[in-house]
C-alpha cells in the first residue's frame, strides 16, 4: 500500500522543522512527501528545501506556488495533483507534530479493511502561543475505529485535516467537485 504525505505551508518558519522532523522519523515512512509552499514571505520554502537536501530525501519534494491561492485551494490541487498509484493521502499543515506511529497505525487499518475511504483520529492540542485561540476538541473514545457511511449529514466530522488520511481515489473524486473557495 502506497501512501503519501500532502503538507501545504505557508510563513511557518517557526515550527515547519519540527513538522517535518515528526514526519521523517515516522516508524513507517510514507512513501512520498509532496509540500507546496503558498507563497511564503519568510524562509519557509528554503528551509524546507535545505532539510530535504540535507537529509537526502529522495522521495519528498517542494514546490512553490507563484502567487498565494489560500490553504483550501493548495490542498484541493494537491490532492487532484496526487499520482495515481498512491491508495492513501496523509494531509498535513506546517504547525503539526505527529506521533510516530501514526502512518503505521492508520496504514494497518486501511489494510485490515477495504470498506475504509477516510479516516481520522485523535489528536492533543498544544498551543504555542498564550494568545492562541483555545478550541474544544471531543475525544473519539477507545474504540479500535468505527465504520461510519458517508452521507450529507456526516460529511463534517469537526477533526482538523492533519487527522484525516483519505482513500487516493475518493478523496479525487470528493475534491473534484469542489469550488477554488479561499
């Protein structure tokens, strides 16, 4: 099973290595890493570049946008823009750190279960900033996972996009249909 890692940035200078650091060291590596940078002012993009460079990582790579088109926008392309033999996307903002099994656990489900389209987890909020916005999060519970069919009325399951990783082709399909909103 071929997954990939879509992490979109932008100006996250401050916390883009610890991002990548967590995704490098994963106790199963994703097979790609594809990062489009939105424009950054700051040093985002050369950052991200000189690490990849550093650390010969053959199978990540980085781009930069021309002109900045929104978070929204940079994932939909992403995601429509994801080779075709890949069968999980990973999504990832810059400010994420993640756990790490979190590939291997989410890959054993997706293996154990081809019913399985989208899945998202939990996830701890640690806030960086003492002006940050604190934002309540409910816990899924202990439970292995739920299969839960996707209708209109479940489509938002309130989990930022760092917890989800899609079936390759759904998420196509999905995005395919959505307007470039910023």
């Amino acid at each position: 099973m071929k997954s990939c890692v879509l992490l979109s940035s932008y100006n996250g200078e401050k916390y883009i290595i610890k991002q990548i650091e967590s995704i490098r060291k994963q106790s199963l590596k994703p097979d790609f890493v594809f990062i489009v940078d939105d424009n950054s002012s700051d040093n985002t993009y050369e950052i991200v570049r000189s690490y990849i460079e550093k650390n010969n990582l053959s199978n990540w790579s980085i781009s930069k946008n021309s002109a900045n088109v929104g978070w929204k926008v940079n994932f939909k392309n992403m995601i429509l823009n994801t080779p075709d033999y890949i069968n999980v996307i990973f999504l990832c903002d810059q400010d994420d750190i993640w756990k790490e099994d979190k590939i291997k656990k989410t890959l054993v489900c997706f293996e154990n279960n081809n019913k399985i389209k989208m899945l998202v987890s939990d996830y701890d909020i640690e806030y960086m900033d003492k002006n940050a916005k604190i934002i309540k999060s409910d816990k899924l519970g202990n439970k292995d996972f739920d299969l839960v069919k996707i209708t209109p009325n479940n489509l938002n399951t309130k989990r930022p996009g760092c917890v989800y990783a899609i079936d390759t082709k759904f998420a196509k399909e999905c995005f395919a249909a959505i307007n470039n909103e910023r």
